[in-house]
C-alpha cells in the first residue's frame, strides 16, 4: 500500500510496454479520508463493460462471496469470429460493405477554421422547435425505430449540415456482445461504418 504523500504519479500513470507487459497496474492507496484501489487498464485488455463487471466481482469478492466462471472468454470469442470468416454469411456480409462504401468519399470533418485558429473544442446547440420527449417518443414508436438510431440519424444530418454537404460519413461504436459474452472480459468494441445521403 502507499501512502498519499508518498505516491509516485508518474509510476502510477505512463504508457504501457505492450510486447513487455502487464497490462494493468494496481495501487491501494490509503489517505486521511479512507483507503482507495487505484487501477490502470490498457484498452486492449479491458473495455468499458469489461471495467464496469470487474469492479463489481471486486466488490463481491471483497463480501466474500462466490465468482462465477466465464462461460466465454475472450479468445473463445476470437476463435468462434475467425471461424465465422469461413462461412457463406461472412461473405455475404462483407460483400454488403463493400458495395455500400466501396465508392463512398466523403469528408465529414469540420472544415478549417477561418481565421486560422487553433482547432480545439465547441458545443453547438441547436433547438428543436415544438418537439419534446413525447414528440421524439410517438415519432420512434410509429416508425418501429430505436431512440438511439433516432437521434444518430439526426445527428448525421446536422454533421452534413456542419460540413456543408448533404453527404455524411461516420463511424459508430457497438459493444459487440451477444448472450455469452456479455459477462467476459476483454476488448469487445466494434466500430460500425455510416454513411448518410440527406
């Protein structure tokens, strides 16, 4: 354990060596207020979900209390998908991709600055009118849409706006699990390619 005064920030916080390893590190901290883990994972190792199940097994385990095995692991997941990469569906869906995005090219970054300033970060609101929580709920239910593919694609169509095209491209990013492997841990995340003609 360490003391608060006696903490070494920059052995705490520092790159990882990636063929060298480990991938994470772990520290307790103990302080005036109460002793505190301190955790680094590289993203490789762990994704979002991945931190959210281990810091709630830590919790359990701290209880004293039984941890379920994964049913999946990470490389079992790794194995089923490489194999996947054999079968008529895989290409059938890649065929899909590439007639979908083969001739696409779009630029849907914020253009230069006018002025030459340096690029940093911005909010942009922008209201919608007469439309409410309800409005947005009645629109999603009539057309058998999820909220979140609602506000992507109003989202797309205010970066064609942004852009100055009534084009957008833009990648969107999925947890990519399934039934078994919603309790492994591992890099999950996939990111999906869209392209949007306003």
């Amino acid at each position: 354990s360490l003391q608060l005064d006696s903490i070494d920030k920059q052995a705490l916080i520092k790159p990882f060596e990636i063929l060298g390893g480990p991938l994470y590190r772990f520290a307790f901290i103990k302080t005036p207020k109460g002793n505190y883990l301190f955790s680094d994972f590289h993203h490789m190792l762990m994704d979002g979900f991945s931190l959210t199940l281990f810091y709630q097994e830590f919790a359990l385990a701290l209880e004293g209390k039984p941890l379920a095995k994964e049913s999946h692991s990470s490389f079992d997941v790794a194995s089923i998908q490489l194999d996947a990469r054999q079968s008529e569906l895989y290409q059938e869906e890649k065929k899909y991709y590439e007639d979908a995005f083969g001739g696409v090219d779009v630029e849907s970054l914020p253009t230069q600055d006018k002025d030459d300033g340096a690029v940093g970060y911005a909010r942009f609101d922008m209201p919608l009118g007469k439309w409410n929580d309800e409005d947005v709920s009645k629109f999603i239910k009539k057309h058998a849409i999820r909220r979140g593919s609602f506000f992507m694609a109003a989202s797309s169509l205010a970066l064609g706006v942004y852009s100055f095209s009534e084009e957008a491209s833009f990648a969107f990013v999925d947890n990519g699990r399934d039934e078994q492997s919603k309790k492994s841990y591992g890099m999950f995340v996939r990111t999906l390619p869209f392209y949007i003609n306003g």
